[in-house]
C-alpha cells in the first residue's frame, strides 16, 4: 500500500489516495475537489474503486457523491450517519477486504457520535489507522459540533477512545488524520499531520491526561472559536451534495448587469488582493482575498441563502467557485467583467480604505482613532498594540453596532488580509473612516513600536 495526502492548508485537512495494489485505489474522507484525486489516480494507473468516510463533516463538503459519480466508486459511510443518498452503510467491528488490503472498521467516537476510524492492513507493513478527528497529531478534533447538550458525553467517549480503542494496535501504526493544524475543528494540534501511535502516546496531551473527570473538564476549554458554517454543513452532507454538473457557473455581467443583481439582492464578494481593495471597491462589497483559508471566512461571514457576485479582476474564477463550493455556496450569479475599472467607467461610485503603515497608524491612533485587533484571542494575548480593542473577525459583525460613528477606525491582525475584511464589514454597518495596518502585528514589531502581552 501507498498512501499520498491531499492536505488543503487553509482548512487544516488531509485527505488521501491509497493505492491499495492490483491497480486499485481507495480515497479516505475525500472532498468537492475531487479533480486532483483523478489526476493523480490517473498518472499512476490507478481505478478509484472506494471511497471511505470517517464522520459527517463539518467543515467542508464531502466529495463522495461527485467521485462516485465519475469514476463508479462504492461509496461506504459509517452507518451511523443516516446519509440520504445511495451509498454501503459501515457498521463498528465490520471488515472489507479491498485488493490486497484488509480493512477493519473502529467505533471512535467524541469528535461525531458516528465517527468510525479504519485501521489498513497489508503485508509486510505496519498498520495504517485513517482516525478521522478521533485522533490528530498532538490532539483530538472538537466534541462541541453537534449541540451543547451532547458536548459533555462526547468528551467521555473521545476519553475512552483515545485511551483504549486503538490500545491494541502496535506502536509503528501509522496515524493518517483528516483534521490537523489551521482547522478550527483540531484542539492541540501542531504543524506535522502524519504520525505514528507510538509517537502520540509519548507525547499528545490527550493521552497523558488519565483523569477522565479532569479531560472532560479541560478539553472544551481549549478549543477555537467555531465559525458559523460548521453547524449547517452536517445536514448538508448528510442529504448528499449535488453534483457540479447541476449546480450553474457564475456569468459574465457587465457593470449595469452587476448592479441589477445587486440591487435585487446579492452580495459582492472582491478576492483581489488587499491592494486592489484599498484603492477602489465597490461600495459594501466583502473583502475576502483568495488565498488558503478563503473558504473558511466565507463560510464564516457570509450568509448561505445569499447569491454571489464576485470581484475577481485576473484572480482565477475557476479557483474562487471551487473553494466556495466547498463550504456549500452554491448560488453563484455572476463576475464583474472588465473588473474595478468597468465599474469606475459605468460612473457608479467607488469606496476605499485607506492601507497604512505603522508610522502612519500610530499618528492615527495619537489622534484618536479606535484600534481594533481582528485576531483570536490565543493571537491577542502573545502580543498586541496597547489599547486595542480585541474583537476576532469571526464575531465583528455582532459588535459593529457598539462601536463608535464617525471616528476613525484602525484594524490590524497578522499581515493584513483579515484587518482588510474587517474594514469591509464595518463599512457595511456604516462606520468610518477606515484604517487597515499593512503588515499587521509584524510591521508595528518591526517599526519599533511597543508590543503587549497579557499581563504586561
């Protein structure tokens, strides 16, 4: 067996192509981007004939339904998810046998109450365990997802299973995670996202916590802020997400066709650059720059039902549909043809935000601008500029009406992408004028200026 990783570093997820020998292959927890998967089975000769999932996801769309659809692929589920859509229902304890590999399926439940994790085994080398969130590199995924009432008996079954259901498994298992680093759905994990078990007894936290009265009083208090979207993307999954095909693409509008559809209703999203946005932007639109963690922020600040209109101005509209698509927005309706600078034309208005450096954010906070730190609060407290208002870009639009009208407003985070949607959602609730800190935390360090942590 091989196993290659498909990690998406801005959802802190792996998922992976097994070559399972005899020219078949597997994909375990598989997302909507499912072209790279084809790609690669393709180069090495290989026929998807299985794909596998963990748990219901939370923080992306399953790509099980659209890979099935192009290559036959059984799709097999843990039963326990009560998927909607044709597919083999996985039950604890049951084995398959795929090609030349065993499989032995695991109840491990905390992260989903029908999390299954699945152990590979083959000859002449160790075990492969696929843990899904049931166990990560230097933690475990979140017991909080499902609703409040069950956190608490989900954190007593993620003790039992990371304590003793993969107990009789060998020290050189080797650990193939879905969660890891940079997903909001990992507590404790670290930059590395394959392991082994021997490694995580010696070292993950989880495991040297035996006391399961004080891991279910600990646990929830180290996980991250949950964006929106993780708690409406369960349901999504389980009724089975439509296929590409059925989903239209965003048109070509020209600045009066954008406009209309604005006018009756949908919201403009610019994923240019920080840059571009400063300079000119159509008033109201959202700031969300495509990069990594795109997908994240739109599932996080933007409301499902709404119809897109994008800004794109050279970024790639094949790149920007596919990270939309895979947090479930699927009501796209157009992009701006001949960008900013068609608009510009149309004579309809522009907006800006003024992109600073620190010298000039410090003069602006001498003269009585508010200082607002986007950042999360494990961010805040390892240094932060004095006096800044700590509200995490993930919870702004709730506070936008406490803070003041009419004052200026400087928004700094780690570089500037986050402080530049910042400033485009408190443009939206009308306030101004709008300071973005370029560079962040980094260019006030590195001016010279203070920095504070808590306690200092």
């Amino acid at each position: 067996m091989k196993v290659m990783p498909f990690v998406h570093e801005g959802l802190g997820n792996s998922s992976y192509l097994v070559d399972l020998g005899e020219g078949q292959a597997l994909v375990v927890d598989p997302d909507r981007s499912i072209q790279r998967y084809l790609q690669l089975a393709e180069a090495r000769g290989l026929r998807i004939v299985a794909l596998l999932e963990t748990h219901l996801h939370a923080d992306f769309v399953s790509g099980a339904r659209e890979l099935a659809h192009a290559t036959g692929a059984r799709i097999l589920l843990p039963a326990g998810e009560q998927a909607k859509f044709p597919h083999e229902a996985i039950e604890a304890g049951q084995r398959l046998r795929l090609a030349s590999a065993d499989i032995e399926a695991l109840a491990s439940p905390g992260h989903t109450p029908e999390h299954l994790a699945y152990v590979l085994r083959s000859a002449r080398q160790p075990p492969q365990l696929f843990s899904g969130g049931a166990l990560i590199v230097g933690g475990a995924a979140r017991t909080d997802l499902i609703s409040p009432d069950l956190t608490e008996s989900l954190t007593r079954s993620l003790f039992h299973t990371v304590h003793q259901v993969f107990a009789a498994l060998p020290d050189n298992t080797i650990l193939y995670p879905t969660h890891g680093g940079g997903s909001f759905c990992s507590t404790g994990a670290g930059g590395e996202r394959i392991s082994t078990l021997g490694r995580e007894r010696a070292s993950n936290p989880l495991l040297r916590q035996t006391e399961q009265e004080e891991f279910v009083r600990w646990l929830p208090r180290t996980f991250p802020a949950a964006p929106d979207y993780f708690f409406r993307l369960r349901a999504f999954n389980q009724a089975g997400p439509r296929l590409r095909g059925e989903i239209p693409s965003p048109r070509p509008l020209s600045a009066d066709e954008f406009a209309e559809a604005l006018a009756a209703g949908a919201i403009v999203i610019d994923v240019r650059s920080k840059e571009e946005y400063s300079l000119a932007h159509v008033p109201n639109a959202i700031s969300n720059p495509l990069r990594d963690v795109y997908a994240t922020w739109l599932g996080w600040l933007v409301p499902p039902d709404l119809p897109l209109l994008f800004v794109t101005d050279g970024v790639r509209l094949e790149d920007v549909v596919a990270e939309s698509l895979l947090v479930g927005y699927e009501r796209f309706v157009g992009w701006l043809q001949g960008g900013i600078t068609a608009w510009q034309a149309s004579g309809r208005p522009v907006a800006e935000v003024r992109l600073v450096d620190a010298q000039a954010a410090r003069r602006a906070i001498v003269d009585g601008a508010e200082i607002l730190d986007v950042r999360e609060s494990d961010e805040f407290a390892s240094g932060h500029i004095e006096g800044a208002l700590q509200l995490p870009l993930g919870r702004l639009q709730d506070v936008a009406a406490t803070l003041p009208k009419g004052r200026p407003l400087v928004a700094y985070c780690g570089h500037g992408e986050r402080a530049s949607t910042a400033a485009s959602l408190l443009e939206r609730a009308g306030l101004g004028p709008l300071l973005n800190l370029d560079g962040g935390i980094e260019a006030w360090r590195a001016a010279g200026y203070p920095i504070f942590t808590n306690g200092s």
